[in-house]
C-alpha cells in the first residue's frame, strides 16, 4: 500500500506537525482493532514505535490518561521515550473511528529515570470507511510530537517521515494477519 507523508510548521510548538495518510488493505474495524490505544493492545506487537503501552486512569469507557513508551530509535541516536497523554476514542455516525490524544501531567505517571519525557500536541487518527470498499480503509494521522531531550531539529525531521511510513507498512502487514 502507498502512503503520502506531509508536514508543515507546527501552531503548538517549535516542530512540525505531520500528516500521513493511505488506503490499507482491510475493513475499518480490523484497522482499528490493531491501532486502538488500550492495554494490552495489538500496537505494542506490531508498531516498532511502541514497546508498552499502559493506561493510568479510565476516566470514562472513550476516555483515558495512558502511558507509552518507544524503544531507542534511528540507530540508538534516539534513546528511549515516554508519553502520557489523555486519549479519546470516539466512533462516528459513518463508521469512522477517531483516536486523538495531547499529552498531560499526571501525579500517578512521574518521569521515570531510564526514559527522556517526550511530548504530544494535538494528534490523532481517523479510521475512515470507503463507500462499497467494505475491506479497505482509509488511515489519516497527524502527529506533532515533540521527542524532548536534546536531539537537533534535523534529526527528528529526518527520522519522522520514515517513521510514518514505517507505521502504515507495519500496519498493513498487521491487518493481513489478523485476517489469515
């Protein structure tokens, strides 16, 4: 599957915001079922990004403060990260389903010392039905995440758009054995 990958200067902070967007091979509700932020999810198994992902408080059924933390990246120049963000999950009339997220402050999630506290603003995706393509999705993220620590704006802006197309490569191969 092909996937586009934008960006433009982030409103909310210092770095970009990107935008990835694809057609995967699979209905919207085996796409959501492998990239719905809940404990003991599919995405710490396939999502290279993620290595766990705890939540810290159910506020409701659609709503949650969560805790993910990514392994070293981009040939260990990127040490491992922590994120807490409070998490909506919303379905739509049309059968899209939303996954948005910021990052927060939470007195039972202090930084922990082996991780760098990294930063979510305003991010999400939207798994969207096609119209009378019952076993395609369209996948629309954005994600301005701002790694922390001290890594140069270069090297976070080289290694975001690989990272995207990662994901939705990652993905589609995750979709197909959930189908097998």
């Amino acid at each position: 599957s092909e996937v586009s990958v934008s960006w433009r200067p982030s409103a909310e902070f210092s770095g970009n915001v990107y935008r990835g967007e694809g057609i995967l091979p699979a209905s919207p509700q085996d796409v959501w079922e492998c990239i719905k932020p809940v404990a003991g999810g599919a995405r710490t198994k396939w999502d290279q990004n993620v290595k766990d992902f705890e939540v810290v408080e159910a506020i409701s059924d659609t709503l949650s403060v969560c805790r993910t933390t990514t392994p070293s990246a981009f040939m260990r120049i990127i040490s491992p990260r922590e994120f807490v963000d409070v998490v909506l999950m919303k379905q739509y009339e049309d059968g899209t389903m939303l996954s948005a997220a910021t990052n927060v402050e939470h007195p039972l999630c202090p930084p922990q010392p082996d991780f760098v506290r990294g930063f979510n603003y305003p991010c999400g995706c939207f798994c969207i039905p096609l119209p009378g393509e019952p076993d395609r999705t369209q996948l629309l993220s954005f994600f301005q995440t701002d790694l922390g620590g001290y890594l140069p704006q270069t090297v976070v802006e080289s290694f975001f758009p690989a990272s995207i197309a990662g994901f939705y490569s990652n993905l589609t191969k995750a979709v197909k054995a959930l189908k097998a």
